[in-house]
C-alpha cells in the first residue's frame, strides 16, 4: 500500500524523495531532508508516535528508510526477477545466453582470478 499522492519507485519517482517503509507494507514517501531528519531521531533511539506530512506514525513500526532504487530492486525480486552482473535485470526464468560476454565481465571483476575452464 503507498500513502502518498507520490508515484512510487517504479513508476519514475524522483531521487530527492524517501520511503519510509512501514511493517504492514505501507510506502510513505517524503522529502529526503525529512528522512534524513528521522533518520537522525531514529538513530539516535527514539521511540515516539511521529508527526509526518500530517501522518501520525509509531516509530516501532518503521522498517527502515530507503532510497528509490532500493525499493525498485526489492519490488524486482518480489517479482522474481534476478541481475546478471552488468546490472540487467532478467525474468525469473530467464537464462542468459551471451556467455562470452558473462565471461569477458567476470574476468574483468576478478582481473587477479581470470575465469579458467574445467
């Protein structure tokens, strides 16, 4: 469930904005000096119902404030999906068939470890 009048990570969301994400699944989105300013509180152990956008919230139940590609990868592998190692995103079935360049982007990762056949 998304509270905000915000279009959530997937759908565009701009990178000055954060989720505070609640434990019942709710997606708060706000302003990222707000978060970064609950942040800050929540760090330093507080415990207290929050006044937020005109949202009373209870601390204990925040999961954790995240940034908008954090929200997408989550929503990527609820989905199913998996990333290959030069970032793309792939069905959950999906089997990757350019091995050449699976191997050229390994080798270059592990430059110390060149990837050697069996």
């Amino acid at each position: 469930m998304i509270m905000s009048d915000q279009p959530c990570a997937t759908a565009g969301l701009t990178r000055t904005e954060m989720c505070i994400l609640m434990r019942n699944g709710a997606e708060i989105w706000i302003d990222k000096d707000k978060a970064e300013s609950l942040g800050d509180d929540l760090i330093g152990g507080m415990r207290a119902m929050v006044k937020i956008d005109g949202r009373l919230l209870n601390t204990v139940d925040i999961l954790g404030i995240f940034l908008p590609q954090d929200l997408e990868r989550l929503t990527r592998q609820k989905q199913g999906q998996w990333q290959d190692a030069r970032g793309e995103w792939h069905a959950k079935n999906e089997v990757v068939t350019d091995i050449s360049a699976s191997r050229k982007e390994l080798e270059r990762l592990y430059k110390n470890n060149p990837v050697r056949d069996l």
